[in-house]
C-alpha cells in the first residue's frame, strides 16, 4: 500500500517539457482537474470525451495560445509518468498497445472511448487521507503556476481548497515541508518596485498607506517556475491588476521598443476607449536605470508562452 510519501513523490515526479524554461500547463492541469473528480465523488477512470471540454477550457485560459489544441496529450502521456505508477488508460487493445509517442488524434480517443484515471493504490489514498488532495494540488500549483493565477485556476477546476483540521496521518504534513521548491530571492520585490518608483509600470498606480505602498507587486517576466531569475531586468513593478492580467496573457511587452500590446482574446465590454485597452500601444513607464529595463530575452519567452497571441494591430 502507498505511503503519503508515495503519493507526494510520485506527484512530484512528473515531467512537464522536453526543454527546460518551456511553460508546459498540460499535466499539471489535468492531475488538478481530476482531483477535483476525485473530491466530488466522480468514478476513478474519466471517458476522454467527458473530460475534454473543461480541459480544452482550462488550457484556453491558461496555457499558451496553441496549448488547447493538445489537450489528447496529457490524457495519453501521463501514463509513462511516475514509471507508470500514476496514471491508467483503458481502451481498444489497438490504440493502447501504440508506444508511448505515438499518439492518438482526438477522434481516436473519442471514438475509442478510451478512459483514464489515476492508479487505484493513488485515487483509494487520495480519497482515505484527509487533506491528501489539497495538498497535492498545492505542490502542483507551486510548481507549475504563478502565485497570481492559484484563485482562478482553483475555481475553474472546481477544487475545494479548504484546509483540513484534523490531518489523521502526522506524515502528510512533513512530506508535504520536504517537497523541493526552488528558493526565491526574498529582496527582489523591493529592488524591483524601487527600480520603477514605486509605481505600476503600465499604468503608473503608486497609492500608498503609511508610506507602504500598497497593492503594488513585482512581477516575473520569466515565470520563477521556469527558471526565472530574480533580477531586475526580468521583472516589472505591477499593481496586482496587471500582474495578474500579464500573467493571464491578456497583455505583453514588445522587445524591441518596450511598448504595451494587448491580446485580440482580451475585450472589453466598453467600447469608450477609457478601459484597460487604452494601454495598449502605449510605451512602458521607463525604470531609473538603463541597466534595469526588461531584458529582451524574458520578453521573448514571455510572447512566446504566456502571451495569447495575436497582438492587437
């Protein structure tokens, strides 16, 4: 029978991009929307096309542009995961007997009524151990996601991140402390807030409360969770608005001239000009020194895989 430890391990185990620094959402959005199932009672192995329209949903929203459109690939690949100790396909012998690289295309799955799921010794302890869940969900978010997308990545899988009060097994909590997190420099938010004056780069915000400036965070251009430095030239002073909309990919910044592009995928109701979208265009709110301006190179990989192209003209 599995430990706590196994399960947080094997979690932790999985392999999200051929090359490193690559945003790769996929997994990490189906293991969270399937532990969701597994809070709500839902049965161990998911028909593909039950399961296809929230993913396709989750990885419009956040994923790279492209990344919905490979929505099969995780539902098939997380089974060489963990040394296929993680995740179970059943389907059509001909199908399932493909090497791992040969994917099946969508029809396929769909029509094959191939069904996946987590292991039966993985979904019997994740429903046996209270707190199991929220604490696998939270290893994956921490790994995969930035801190600002957490609320709404929850709500649109459907988690219930409740805390647990009474934990029956004291080994969750101390697996769950040991779990390897890439440290973060706990000086770069004030370098990088005192690099732009304390104010949002995009749309100069600078309120603060008794001298503490407040609503204002440093955000990553190249997401910590990939490898981002914690330098100045790889982040941005943002109100909590537009960090949270850079993250989302709504808005990006162009390399070459350092102006503001928004996303054809972001719109506004309002139709005045006098919303969000009057930013775009517009040149970014110039650091204090040339050395700390966004490096071309997080830029680059910000457009790449945050950003929902195509830009607005």
């Amino acid at each position: 029978m599995k430990t706590v430890s196994d399960v947080l391990a094997a979690f932790e185990s999985i392999r999200r991009a051929q090359r490193q620094g690559v945003y790769a959402p996929h997994k990490p959005l189906l293991i969270l929307l399937s532990l969701a199932r597994v809070q709500h009672g839902n049965q161990r192995l998911t028909d593909f096309s039950q399961i296809e329209g929230q993913l396709k949903s989750l990885l419009a929203s956040f994923g790279p542009t492209s990344a919905a459109s490979s929505r099969h690939y995780p539902f098939w690949h997380l089974r060489t995961d963990a040394d296929g100790d993680l995740w179970e396909l059943q389907g059509p012998v001909e199908i399932l007997s493909r090497a791992p690289a040969s994917t099946p295309n969508l029809g396929e799955l769909r029509n094959g009524h191939v069904r996946a799921g987590f292991v039966i010794d993985i979904f019997e302890k994740l429903k046996a151990v209270p707190g199991l869940i929220q604490a696998v969900a939270q290893q994956v978010l921490d790994s995969a996601f930035p801190q600002t997308l957490f609320e709404e990545i929850i709500a649109a899988t459907g988690l219930d991140m409740t805390p647990v009060m009474h934990v029956s097994e004291t080994e969750l909590l101390s697996s769950f402390s040991q779990t390897r997190r890439r440290k973060r420099d706990p000086g770069f938010r004030e370098r990088v807030l005192r690099a732009y004056e304390y104010r949002c780069c995009v749309c100069g915000f600078d309120l603060r409360v008794c001298h503490f400036p407040a609503g204002l965070e440093a955000a990553h251009i190249k997401w910590h969770t990939t490898g981002g430095p914690d330098i100045e030239p790889n982040g941005l002073s943002l109100c909590s608005l537009h960090h949270k909309l850079f993250d989302l990919g709504a808005f990006s910044i162009e390399p070459a001239d350092y102006r503001i592009v928004y996303s054809q995928h972001a719109i506004s109701g309002n139709r005045s000009g006098m919303t969000e979208l009057q930013f775009h265009g517009r040149r970014l709110l110039s650091p204090q020194q040339l050395d700390q301006l966004p490096g071309r190179e997080f830029l680059h990989w910000n457009q790449r895989n945050v950003f929902k192209s195509p830009c607005r003209p």
